[in-house]
C-alpha cells in the first residue's frame, strides 16, 4: 500500500510512520554526537548504560525489577525481538497462540521456528474467547499478546489478563508481549500484562524506542525477561544481529531520561489525531471502530467490494491509502469488510486526508 500510495501521489494512511517533526530534537542531537564518538559495536545484549536506564524505566514505572545485566537485552527494533524470543521458545510441533485481526509479523516469527500458528478470533466485540484460548493451550508452548493492539487498538482490561493469566498457568504457557504502543494508550485502566498476578515471571516484553519516540527507523528495541527465558532468547539474538547500531543506542539514553510529560503529551496529541481522524471518517460515510490505543483504526466500508479492491479504488479515486483487513488474518484467503487508516501523522496530512475522502467518495 505504501508503494501504490508513492506510485500515484496518494496520502499514505496505511504504514505506521510518524511525521518527521514528531521525533524529540534533543535525542537526534544524541544520536548525531554518537556517530562522531562511537560507531562501533556495543556488548551484543547492548550499551550497559541503556540496559540499565530501561531497567530504571521500568521499575519506575510498572514496579517489575529486571536485572539490566541478564534480563534487559537491547535488539534490532521490537520485530527481532520477537524473532529472536519466537525462535529461541518455540519449536516444531508447538503451537503459538495469538488473537486476530492480528499484526501480520507473528504468524512468520512462528513458522520460522517450526511452529504452528494458531489464531482466535476476535473480530466480534473485541473479546477474547476464553473456551476456545484454554482449548487451543492444550497444545501450545507461547501466548502472544499485543496489547495496545495493532491494527485494532484494543487495550486488553485487567479483567481480561486475570482471566488470561489462569489460562496460562494451568496449561504452562510462556507468554509474549508486544507492547511498542504501551505510551499510546487513551484509557485510564491501561495496565501490562506484568503487571497481572505472577505473570511476569513467565513472560518476555518486546518494546522498544520506534513508537513511544517516532524513530521507526533507528531500530531499538527493549526484550524483558526473567533470566531462564532471557538466556535463550540472548543466544538467537547474538547470531542473527550482534547488537542494535550503536549511537542510536545511546540515543535510547537520552530518550528515557526526557521527563514523564513527554509520554502524557505523546498521548495527548495522539488522542487528538484519534478524534480527528475518526470524526472525519464518521462524515465521510464510513465506519470506524475508536480505538483505546496505539495510532491505527479499523473502519468498515458500506460497498459490496472486497476490502482489497476498496483499498486500492480508495488510492485511486480518492487519492488515500489504508490497508485491507485481510491482511491481519492468519488465512490468505481471507476476506474482511473492513480496512486500517493510521493516524500516525500530522493533523494538517489527516486534514487533507479527510478532505479527499470527502470530496472524492463513490460509496
């Protein structure tokens, strides 16, 4: 969809990319004087000094003490992160487990280390299903949880963790979390599956710097976890990408050192482009679904077209992109009556993004 949308001039809505002018000046500035003074390799789980201002963050903020020497691993952007712990954990005849409409990455990361991928449905209502997850448990290794949810925005409750948690348990899960969006979230019950019961001590948390502070391209990710899972997924992780670049790194320093009003403006603003966005679906005559987190929402379409030919008359006609919800389900056959718009960028894009779905509608 990013391709079409530079081919024919079109806003693109589909990819999660910040604008540029999102990105904090004081840590380009970090990270313009580290290429002068250390361009080099770092310890391969990472800088010691960001291992242990992650480790900080975190007690700080989620009360979860991680020991920076061998449980805080700094990777290649969270998408090695989950690599590396999918094939570090899981193997063939495992099962994974995960909810769908679903970021496409971890049904890949499965299949890569032999697994097999196993998706439950919640499409209806947002809820998870938890007959068919402790069926699905009895032969799985990993849970996946992404939480702010990619492409749904869904914030799993506590409710919904505790209830998860006994789940995970009875059936010896190992758990997953993708929380790239934990800093954009829009409700105030927003709680890590860390945080939940015992949970922490069977669960690895990929997140990282590319969200939180719009350098989607620098490639930092933060992998959590207690030592007997860290040990594994370190050796993966060594082989396959030595260490994360280096002055992008000690960057990641100075960004979690930026003072706990960054992250409520972050919200804040993203918030706004949330309302914006979705107001402007609303009287374009669409559909959306608000999201309670991260910077996507789901939008049902009211034509007989399948979601990919919407898509693509979508860039044609009205000079827009989104991408097709197909694309977050596990069959490739998949078809869905709804597409994913980010509101990633600035409000003046959405504006004229808006705009065009106004003027240039066929539906």
């Amino acid at each position: 969809m990013t391709r079409e949308a530079l081919d024919r001039g079109a806003i693109n809505l589909s990819q999660g990319i910040p604008d540029e002018d999102e990105t904090p000046p004081e840590i380009k500035r970090a990270a313009k004087e580290a290429i002068d003074t250390d361009s080099q390799y770092t310890i391969t789980w990472g800088l010691p000094a960001l291992r242990e201002a992650v480790s900080e963050r975190y007690a700080e903020w989620k009360g979860i003490e991680y020991d920076p020497e061998t449980e805080v691993t700094i990777t290649s952007g969270t998408s090695e992160a989950i690599m590396s712990t999918m094939l570090a954990l899981a193997g063939p005849g495992d099962d994974v487990i995960y909810f769908e409409p679903v970021y496409e990455s971890y049904i890949p990361a499965s299949q890569f280390a032999g697994a097999n991928a196993v998706p439950i449905d919640m499409t209806d209502g947002l809820e998870p299903d938890y007959d068919a997850l402790a069926d699905a448990a009895e032969q799985a290794r990993i849970l996946v949880l992404n939480t702010p949810m990619n492409p749904t925005g869904k914030v799993f409750t506590r409710a919904e963790l505790e209830r998860i948690e006994e789940i995970v348990f009875e059936h010896d899960l190992i758990v997953l979390t993708d929380e790239i969006y934990e800093h954009i979230v829009y409700t105030d019950d927003y709680v890590s599956p860390v945080e939940v019961g015992d949970l922490a001590h069977r669960t690895v948390v990929c997140t990282g710097m590319s969200k939180t502070f719009s350098v989607t391209g620098w490639r930092v990710g933060f992998c959590l976890a207690p030592e007997y899972l860290s040990q594994e997924l370190r050796k993966v992780h060594d082989y396959t990408s030595i260490c994360a670049p280096t002055p992008f790194q000690r960057a990641g320093v100075e960004a979690l050192s930026l003072p706990q009003s960054y992250y409520e403006t972050l919200a804040d603003s993203y918030e706004r482009r949330r309302d914006q966005l979705c107001a402007g679906l609303r009287n374009a005559g669409l559909e959306p679904v608000e999201p309670d987190g991260a910077y996507y929402v789901m939008t049902r379409y009211p034509t007989d077209e399948t979601d990919l030919e919407f898509s693509y008359r979508l860039i044609r006609e009205a000079g827009v992109a989104p991408v097709p919800g197909s694309s977050f389900y596990t069959d490739p056959d998949a078809e869905a009556d709804w597409v994913r718009f980010t509101f990633s960028r600035n409000e003046a894009t959405i504006d004229e993004a808006i705009d065009r779905l106004l003027e240039n509608r066929w539906w």
